[in-house]
C-alpha cells in the first residue's frame, strides 16, 4: 500500500510540474497556477491510486428469502379438479407467496401415476443448501406408485402444508384390489395366485369372476356379496404352468348395475414360466454379511436356488469337483485367499461364470493372474470409494433414479492399488474416493472370456442393502442389481448367428425398443446389412414390419407404442446365401393408468400435514399464504459473504475524479489561455 502511494503521489507531482511549471502558454497568476496544479495532482495521484492498488475485502450484506416448494399435482384423478378456476387460484397464491418467499413450482403426476416418493426425492435434492425451506403440495391424495409418502419424506426434514382438493363423495363399488403372486413359476409345477376384491357401500349383489390366459377362460367364481363379513375378502387361485414362456393372465370382476366406477373391475398380472431354477454357489473365506445379503436378495426372486458356504478351517478338495459342477454360477467372496489359492479347482472354474468381491482375505496378486481382465498393484492400505455409474457403461439398463440412489449408499472397503484394466471389459461402477471421482473400477465386467466375469473391487455390500431399506424402505434397489449380475452372467452365450435382444414385457406407455447382433458363419460381427423385424399380434393379427438401424457394430430398432396384448416376432438377416433368423415373444401390459374416479384422499395429506410440522387447508387457497408468512421459522435471513472489490466499483471515486477534472479544465478556461 505504501509502495502505491508513493507511485501514485510521484506520478502526479511530475505531471503537474511539467504541465503548470515549463508550460508558458497559460497566462495565469501564482495563485490559480498553484490552485489548478494541485487539481491535477489530485486527479492524477487518485487515478493512479486506483489503477496501481490492489483489490481489497469486504462483507456485502444479502438478504434471503425462504424457499417454497409448490408442488401441484396433475395426474389423471386430478383432471376434473383442477379447473380454469382453480389454476387460477394458484397462481394467485403463488403471487402472494413471492412477497415473502423465493417459490418454485413442481408439477407432478402422470396420466398413469402419482408417485410422491420421486416428488419428495427432487425436492430433497433442490433443498440443499435452503435450511430455510418448505413445501406446498397441492394434491388431491391418491397415490398408486413408490413407497409408502410418510416414509419417503421423512428425509425431507421440512415443513409439509397440504391443501387437499376433489371430491370425497364416496359412491357404491366393487372392485379387483391386490394380487399376490411370484412373477416367476417353473414348469410343471402349479403357483397359487390370491386375489383381494372388496366392495364399497354395497350391502347384496352378486357378481362373477374370470380369470383368463389368451381369451380364455380357465376359472371363475361365483361371488356373493351377503355372504361377506367385511367390505374384502381373498380368493386363491392354483394354476399349472405346463409350458416354459411369458404368459398375461387377466381377471374380470362383473359390475354391478349402477356401477359409476368400472375401471378397478379389471386387473392383468404376468407369470413368466422357466424350465428350471438356476443354482448359485456363494464360497467365502469366512462368514461374511455380504454373502448373506445377496444370498436374501437372490431369494426374494424365486429365480435361483443359493447355496452359502466357507472354507474356514476345510480345504476345498473337501467339496469335490462335481459339487461345483452342479452349480451355474459361483460367487466368490474374499477368495483366492493366501490360505486357500483354490489351485485344486481351477479346471472347473474356468467352465463357469464367476464372480469374485474382494475383501481382506483376498491375495490380489493371485486374483490378478486369473482371466478377469483386471490386474492389481497394491499399495498397502484400504480406501472408502462411493459408487459412480461409467458414462459409457451399457450391458444391461440402470435408470436414472437407482444411479443417483448409488451415489447416497455408504462407501466399499477397496483396497488402495493401481488397477489396469483390458479391453475386453466394461465398467459398471467407478470409486469415488473422498467426493473425487476416479477412474478406478468398483464394480467389473468382462463377457469377452469364455465365460463372463464380475469383480467388485471392495466388500460391504450389505451396507447398500441396508441403506437401501433405510432410504425407501425396501430393498428393490439392491436386489435389482443383484438380479441383472447374476442374469447376465449366468446366461449361456448365444449360439445363433443373429442375436435379439426383445423385452419379454413392456408397459403400453413405453417404446418398444430392440437390439440385434448379426454373426458370419465365423461368428465375426456383421454391421452392413439389412434385419428385418416383423411383429404380429396374436389377438387381431395385424402385422407390423420394421428394419433395423445401424448402431455401432450392432443394430438398434425403436417400434414406439404398441397396443396391450401378446405379440410374437420375427427377425430376419440376408448374408449371401444364408438367411439368418430368430423368433421370440413379447408382452404388452395395460399401463398401471389412475383411476380418474377416485375418491380424493384427504386422510393422508391432512395427516402428512400435521405429522411434519405443517398444516392442512381443504380447498382454501387464502390462507395457506398468510399463516406461512407467520410461521418464525420461516422469515428471511441477512447473509454476509467476503468479497474482494476494486475501487473503480465504488461510485464516489468516479465521481471525484469527474469533479476534479471539470473543476480544472473551467479554471483553465476562465483564467488562462485554454
């Protein structure tokens, strides 16, 4: 600061000498010479000052509104209630809030669902940052998807005002309620399926129930309502499943005469029928909780038979070769370990999907010489790594909410090395260690070996699971990962020349969308030519004809919307001579659409309301503004923040040099000879 000051004042005291003493032109006496001099210098010093100094700190003042989240609900048994009249009042009460609070506006709610667990997790994401922040949901109540709105927004930890709107007017009905079945049957045996119906403000009748496959019939019952203790009661159905396939049943409930709701008299469900369970052996060096949660987490499916075991204090001879041979997978948990290199089993090993999770008994460097596609060079040490879904990865879907899900789970125990990785593999997950994304592996895939691969570089993956139930209070997430590992590495390698890869069901509001792969007769990928796709619905017969684009060195096809129903399909692929084909199944079930109907549940958000310290309003859009600007915890806040300004930002200084300069040219222009 001295440094500049003494600059600026030499600076100015040469350009006033040299302008008001060596300069004889200007008649002016000593006085004004002396006068207008020390103007320049003035000027001169304080623009030099400011030029030459250094910016300098302060504490600028900021004053923050409260957050309010106004969420409005516009999913299909809102289409009556929200009228031109009632937008209207919305935005009214928007403006009013806007006096007081910093608003943003959610729309919500579809055609086909309300779903108030993606509500509040935006909202919680938005949030943070505002501990000053609360939330209007303008809803009429009816929720039909995502877990229980009690559960899911108590991590919200905001204040939660409800005005409730539609009609609660309940009117005579019965309907289909829930069915209970596994989604998976194998063949030859028979799966109970149990069907809730209920009946509301309906005291006698009688009605008829079909349970159909195809357009037929294959059980009824006769139901009668003045039989009923209760508004609900279960039927259970036992249906053989003779054949290995996707099969849609439906179920019909007849409707009373003056029946005004007749959209929950239907119901469809799907059974998808396999040849037999796949086996999974889960070995570990010792008890661990990973194996036991991914040996539930297998279970819940019905799809697979596990089998948990340890080598601790037994050799693994003493399982014998053709124990491991009866299984289609094996899990592999802290093994290869330095006490058991599992050399005896290598043989058998190499025929079979693996999957190895890396733990403290693991030895990296024998891991690292099996054909995973993934080496190590161990440091010492472990890290806490946070999973990060790869960009690039794209062997099988993982939406968009369960990969940000995965960022929120607490971190695997991996150990501190360099990884290299081959070609031949894909990333599913990467470590991100202390909030910095790596490009070290958490989770590995590698399908290029003879048979496919999966490594999870770290263990404590009961963790996820746990966090899993803790965040959305089941465990679908987790179960679903563990669900498509074990598909994709369990499934046999296809030996056709053209590959499809079809859903096997879809929901009437989703895109059809199909990926082929076309092999020569040397099994080289063939990306030039022309796939036909034809689809033919059983139920009307219509066909429809696609062709296939080229994506990279496969094949893509997107048919958009298809009507509910059963379809088979056709594809077919010309390479000289030859002509390649492949045929498959594929489902399409009636969107879970809301019913429109509905009685508005007012219940749930006047006791969402008062349980998060809020309040409820039944069709009031007046006072929901006025009480929130009461509320103590909810006023603005002063903000100060450090900042580092010039002195050019301040105004006076500006307008001082103005000053100065206009008081020294009209002195010069009055009184000399300017």
């Amino acid at each position: 600061m001295l440094f500049n000051i003494l600059i600026s004042c030499a600076v100015a005291a040469l350009y006033a000498a040299l302008l008001y003493t060596r300069n004889r032109r200007d008649e002016l006496g000593k006085p004004w010479r002396y006068t207008l001099a020390a103007l320049r210098f003035a000027f001169v010093f304080l623009l030099c000052f400011v030029l030459f100094s250094p910016l300098y700190k302060i504490q600028r003042q900021e004053i923050r509104k409260p957050v309010c989240f106004v969420a409005v609900d516009e999913s299909a048994s809102m289409q009556d209630v929200l009228t031109p009249a009632a937008l209207s009042s919305i935005r009214t009460l928007r403006t009013r809030l806007e006096d007081n609070f910093d608003v943003r506006e959610i729309r919500f709610g579809t055609a086909e669902s309300t779903h108030f667990e993606n509500l509040f997790n935006t909202i919680k994401k938005q949030a943070q940052g505002n501990p000053d922040a609360c939330v209007l949901l303008i809803s009429d109540g009816n929720v039909n998807m995502g877990a229980d709105p009690f559960h899911a927004y108590r991590s919200c930890a905001l204040p939660l005002f409800c005005i409730g709107l539609g009609d609660t007017t309940l009117h005579a009905d019965t309907y289909i309620g829930d069915i209970q079945y596994n989604p998976y049957a194998f063949k030859g045996n028979v799966f109970p399926v149990r069907i809730q119906l209920g009946k509301r403000l309906l005291a006698q009748g009688k009605a008829r129930l079909q349970l159909s496959l195809q357009g037929e019939v294959i059980e009824e019952s006769e139901i009668d309502f003045d039989a009923w203790r209760s508004d609900e009661t279960e039927i259970e159905y036992e249906i053989p499943a003779s054949e290995a396939g996707v099969f849609r049943y439906q179920l019909s409930l007849s409707p009373q005469q003056d029946e005004r709701d007749r959209l929950n008299n239907t119901a469809s469900f799907r059974i998808k029928v396999l040849e037999s369970k796949r086996k999974i052996l889960i070995l570990g060096q010792t008890a661990h909780p990973d194996m036991g949660a991914l040996a539930r987490s297998l279970a819940r499916s019905g799809k697979y038979e596990t089998d948990v075991r340890t080598l601790q204090g037994s050799r693994p001879s003493d399982f014998g070769p053709q124990l491991l041979r009866e299984y289609d997978l094996v899990i592999l948990h802290g093994l290869p370990s330095v006490q058991q290199d599992l050399h005896g089993f290598d043989e058998i090993l190499r025929e079979k999907p693996v999957w190895y999770i890396v733990s403290a008994s693991t030895d990296l460097a024998r891991l690292s010489r099996r054909e995973t596609g993934l080496t190590f060079s161990p440091r010492g040490g472990w890290n806490e790594a946070q999973a990060s879904l790869s960009p690039d990865f794209s062997l099988f879907e993982i939406p968009k909410d369960e990969a940000e899900a995965y960022l929120h789970f607490p971190p695997l125990y991996t150990p501190f090395s360099r990884y290299e990785t081959s070609s031949g593999g894909e990333c599913v997950f990467y470590q991100n260690i202390l909030q910095t994304p790596t490009r070290d592996p958490l989770l590995w895939l590698n399908l290029s070996t003879v048979h496919p691969v999966a490594v999870v570089t770290g263990h404590g993956l009961w963790r996820w699971r746990m966090a899993d139930f803790q965040n959305h209070g089941d465990t679908r997430i987790f179960d679903r990962l563990a669900d498509r590992l074990v598909q994709l590495l369990s499934t046999e390698k296809p030996k056709e020349n053209l590959v499809i890869q079809c859903p096997e069901t879809l929901s009437s509001s989703d895109n059809l969308s199909v990926r082929a792969t076309l092999y020569n007769a040397s099994f080289e990928k063939i990306d030039n030519a022309d796939i036909h796709f034809v689809l033919h619905e059983e139920d009307s017969g219509r066909e429809y004809d696609f062709l296939f684009a080229p994506d990279g060195d496969a094949y893509r096809l997107d048919a958009g919307t298809l009507p509910e129903g059963d379809y088979t399909y056709t594809a077919s692929a010309c390479l000289g001579d030859r002509t390649y084909r492949s045929k498959g199944r594929v489902t399409v079930e009636a969107g879970r659409l809301e019913n429109p109907q509905l009685p508005a549940n007012i219940a749930l958000l006047r006791n969402l309301a008062l349980s998060y310290q809020g309040e409820f309003f039944y069709r009031d859009f007046t006072s929901p503004a006025r009480i929130l600007s009461q509320r103590k915890d909810l006023k603005p806040r002063i903000h100060y923040r450090e900042v580092y300004v010039s002195p050019l930002e301040a105004k006076w200084v500006l307008v001082l040099l103005l000053c100065l300069l206009c008081v020294e040219y009209l002195g010069r222009k009055v009184f000399g000879n300017l």
